[in-house]
C-alpha cells in the first residue's frame, strides 16, 4: 500500500484536487531549517496540482515577501493565510498556543479540506485530539521525546512518551524523513501501529561551479543552526590541528554567533574563521561557489544520528565533497556514492584527519568527481511520493 520513494513511478494526475490545509503556529519565517521544509513542501505539493493552504501567525511577512525569502517560483494553488496568534517573539512576556490552535480548528471546521498535515508536537496532539469526522490527517516526525541510547525513565521524557503515542495511534499516517526513525516508531517504547512511511527530505539546488583546483588555503563551508549538538564547537577544535584550512560558519543565531567567535579567539584560529550569520535560501548558492568543500560536524547522540539533516541535502545537489561522521544516517543521505569523507562522530583528532585530507590535489580530485555521481531528492519527485500517500488514505 505504502512505498518508499525509489518505488514510486509517475503518479497519474488527479481526478480531483485534492485541498491541503498545514498550520504551522509560528511567525514566519523563522529562520530555522524547519519552517524552510514547510514553506518548500507545500510549494511542490501546489506546483503537483493540489490546492494547499499554509496558516501561520499573524505579523508573518506578506506572501510575496516569503516567497522571495524561501526562494519560491510563483505556483497558483499554494495560498498563505494567518491567524492570531500570541507568541514572545511579538514582544510579549509569554507564548499562548491555544489562539492559534482555536482558530486553526475553528478553520478546519468551516473549510472542511481533504486532509490536514501536522509536524509539531503541542499542535499535533491538539488537533489529532479534536479530528474533524471526512478530514484525514498526516503527522510528520522531524523529533521525538526518546531516542535509542538516551535515558527513558525521566517522568518529564516518560510523559511525553505517552503524549507521542497517544497523537500517533489517532493519525491517518504518519512520515518520517529516515529508516533510522521509523525503525524507532516500530519498536518499543513506541510500537507504532499507524501506517509509518519515509519520505525523504528533498532539494532543488543546482550543483555548484565545478572548482579546477586549490590555490593557497583549502577553504571549508558549514551552513546550518549553531545549536549544541550541531557540533560547530568540536569544528573550531579540529581546526586548531590543520595547517592550510580556512572555515566560513553560515547561519546561527546571533548570541551563538558571539559565542562561536569568543571560542575562536581563545583557540587562537580567529583569521581562520569567517562568520556570515544568516543567509537567506535564495542566496546560499552564491555564498557556497566560494567553497572547496563542506562539513556537517553533528554529535552522535541525541536526536542527530537518527534524523534528517537539511544541510547533507543541500551539500549532496551542490556537488561538492563532504566531510560528515560515519553514521547509519550519513550513510542514508550518501548511499554508495563517493565524495564523501567520513570521520569518527565527536572526534576532534578525527574530523581533523579528514578536512587535512583534502589538502592532496590528487584526493581532492577524486572526491571532486565522485561527488558529480550523487543522487539528489528533488522537490518534484517528493511530492509524487506524498500524493501516492495521501491518495491511499
């Protein structure tokens, strides 16, 4: 009934429009990969003939503006809508979700569409809570409460638990953008016995300008959030053990930002390191041509061997080699294809072997031309994938 996307052949075109509704209880943008992912895929879910609405809160930019800002092409059948909403970041002392959540349900109610997509925990199981009868609803899996390795006797993380299971039991389906998570979902403490489906994260960035060759310091790109976890800091690390290697930071908020820097400058590798703060989508590209080659540094615990990262999507459309940890998701983004050199996770002395690596223009060249092989999820073929999927519900 359900298959992954290498399974997938042309969809036949629908009979009927199918109407998507996805509230999203933020002010967008919001500058992280995920409200980049949602404005993207109901892009392409429009652009494959469906008619999708995506809500958001009031004081989001106009839709013109975030299309500029997400990097959207013009598609008749996707439409912005906001709601009130009361979040912090309106200068308020507190967030209250129930607003949005009302009148998202409210919403729902009164246009009656064919089906309802959710990603985030508090909304989901507001929602999945109060199903319309003639909606269906499809929940997406970006994160969960218990991750294999991680302690689940906590009473906050036993709680939550039970709130995932309870959200998940009520979905019509479910996706997930990793084997690795749902192999989670199917096994306990979870034991999903909703429909979990993988669909892999996609992208439509074209490859970069091929580089001929390294003159003077190899220089290497990291785009994406500077959290703990991202492994910006072991980055800053293995630096202090390479000669000949230059780093651009991209992204980050600005406190983490200012933190970076401070470390850099008690490393002593500040004139190895350029930081540029947030780039916008549309102009990553631009930035990234610059680059020999591209890092995702990711921790091995937590959330991150498990699930998608935006950023190894990205770095597989450019078509540049790729410095990322040996881990089963790693492995996923890349499948047998080359260009990708992999480190232990979390080991600075490692990761430092490996940028130190590509110093060889002889194994610079062989990753360089490897990488040109890599097999890229575009937007287009996802959306074929979650029409096959919301077509069988």
């Amino acid at each position: 009934m359900y298959n992954d996307i290498n399974d997938i052949t042309a969809n036949e075109a629908l009979k009927t429009i199918m109407r998507i509704l996805y509230p999203y209880n933020e002010i967008l943008p919001k500058k992280i990969a995920h409200d980049v992912y949602i404005a993207r895929n109901c892009a392409s879910l429009a652009a494959a003939g469906c008619s999708v609405e995506l809500l958001c809160g009031v004081g989001s930019l106009s839709p013109a503006e975030l299309a500029d800002h997400y990097n959207l092409e013009p598609v008749a059948g996707l439409s912005w809508k906001t709601l009130p909403i009361l979040r912090k970041n309106l200068g308020l002392p507190f967030t209250w979700n129930g607003l949005f959540f009302w009148g998202t349900q409210h919403y729902i109610r009164q246009t009656r569409p064919d089906c309802v997509v959710l990603s985030v925990l508090k909304q989901g199981a507001f929602q999945l809570s109060r199903k319309i009868p003639g909606v269906k609803y499809v929940y997406e899996v970006h994160e969960l409460a218990w991750y294999p390795g991680r302690e689940g006797t906590d009473a906050r993380v036993v709680e939550r638990i039970g709130v995932e299971r309870e959200m998940f039991s009520k979905a019509d389906v479910i996706t997930v953008t990793t084997a690795a998570l749902r192999d989670i979902l199917l096994s306990p403490p979870y034991s999903v016995r909703t429909p979990v489906v993988v669909v892999p994260l996609a992208v439509d960035m074209a490859p970069l300008p091929a580089v001929s060759g390294i003159s003077g310091d190899l220089e290497i790109m990291y785009v994406g959030q500077m959290y703990q976890g991202q492994g910006v800091e072991l980055l800053l690390d293995a630096l202090t053990l390479t000669c000949g290697v230059r780093l651009v930071l991209v992204g980050g908020k600005p406190e983490e930002v200012s933190d970076l820097k401070r470390l850099s400058a008690k490393l002593g590798i500040s004139e190895k390191v350029t930081f540029t703060g947030f780039i916008a989508p549309g102009k990553l590209s631009d930035v990234a041509a610059r680059c020999h080659a591209l890092v995702a540094p990711f921790s091995a615990t937590g959330r991150m061997p498990f699930v998608a990262h935006t950023k190894l999507g990205e770095y597989v459309a450019w078509q540049r080699p790729v410095i990322a940890p040996d881990l089963p998701v790693t492995r996923e983004h890349f499948a047998t294809s080359g260009g990708w050199i992999p480190f232990d996770a979390d080991n600075a002395h490692s990761l430092a072997t490996a940028m130190q690596s590509l110093k060889s223009a002889d194994n610079y060249r062989c990753h360089a031309e490897a990488c040109r092989s890599h097999h890229v999820v575009t937007w287009s073929m996802r959306s074929k994938m979650y029409l096959e999927i919301l077509n069988c519900l």
